[in-house]
C-alpha cells in the first residue's frame, strides 16, 4: 500500500505553496514514523537529564555560595580581629617610640645643659645671696628710721595735738 505524503515550503501559505507528492510505502513510513519517535523519545531523555543536571548544578551553586558566603564571613571577622591586634600592636609601638624619644631628648638637654646649668646654678647663688644682703641692710636702715622717727618731736606726744595735722 503507497501512501501519498504533501511536503509544503515552511513559512509560505499552503494555497500559494508548490505541493510536492512524493509516494512512501507503509514499511517506510513506519520506519521514518519510528525514527522520529526515538529521536523525540532520545530528545525527551536529553531534555529530562539536562533538567536533572541543571538542578543538581542550581543546588551545588546553591551550597557553594553558601560555603563561600561563610568563609567570607569568617576570613572578614579574622581580618578584623588581626586589624585590632594590629592597631593595638601599632599603639604600643608608638608610645614605646615617644617615650624612647622623649629619653633620649632629655639625656642630650642634660648632656648640653649641664656645664651651662652648673654656672647658672652658681650665678643664680650668688644673685641670691646679694638680693639677701640688699634686703638685711634695707632692714636696718627701716631700723634706724624708726629710732630716729620715734625720737622726733612730734610723735613723741611733746606737741599739743591741735599743733599736729593729719
């Protein structure tokens, strides 16, 4: 038995194709309609394993980026721990710095200062021992005045005090 089989251009209306005839027997057209089912059941086992493949790739994806994530976490808190430390570290180093700089100014002012402080410390003594004597022989010249003031005629009550004006 033929079966006769129309073959149409794709895209062009049907009353406007150029109709092809061409004649398949039923074996051939058995086995062409047999070809397109294994070739559609092939298909649809491609298609079912690449859903399964892309689900199991979604789900790896899915627990690599939550592995990822805390890892990041956990090397972001590593880094803020080993900043701290630093910045502790850092601090001390700094005052350590300060202080060793801060010693070595005051050793090299003394190594400087030292004869100079010498002579000024004598200087200074002897400046204070003249300031001391100037002040004892203004304390006895404030004596005398006040002998001498006492002597005077007009506190010693010898005046009437009508005469003293104030």
């Amino acid at each position: 038995m033929d079966l006769a089989i129309s073959v149409g251009r794709i895209g062009v209306p049907d009353s406007s194709a150029i109709d092809e005839r061409r004649t398949f027997s039923l074996s051939e057209f058995a086995e062409n309609y047999e070809n397109v089912l294994n070739e559609n059941r092939d298909l649809a086992s491609r298609l079912s394993d690449s859903i399964h493949e892309s689900a199991r790739l979604k789900e790896l994806h899915q627990r690599t980026s939550a592995e990822f994530a805390a890892e990041k976490d956990r090397l972001n808190l590593e880094i803020g721990q080993l900043r701290a430390q630093l910045s502790n570290r850092l601090q001390s180093v700094i005052a350590a710095k300060e202080r060793l700089m801060r010693e070595e100014f005051e050793r090299k002012l003394q190594e400087n200062l030292g004869p100079k402080t010498k002579l000024m410390k004598v200087d200074l003594e002897q400046k204070i021992r003249s300031l001391q004597m100037e002040l004892e022989q203004e304390r006895a010249r404030i004596e005398k005045l006040k002998k001498v003031q006492s002597n005077c005629i007009c506190h010693g009550g010898v005046l009437p005090a009508s005469w003293i004006r104030r």
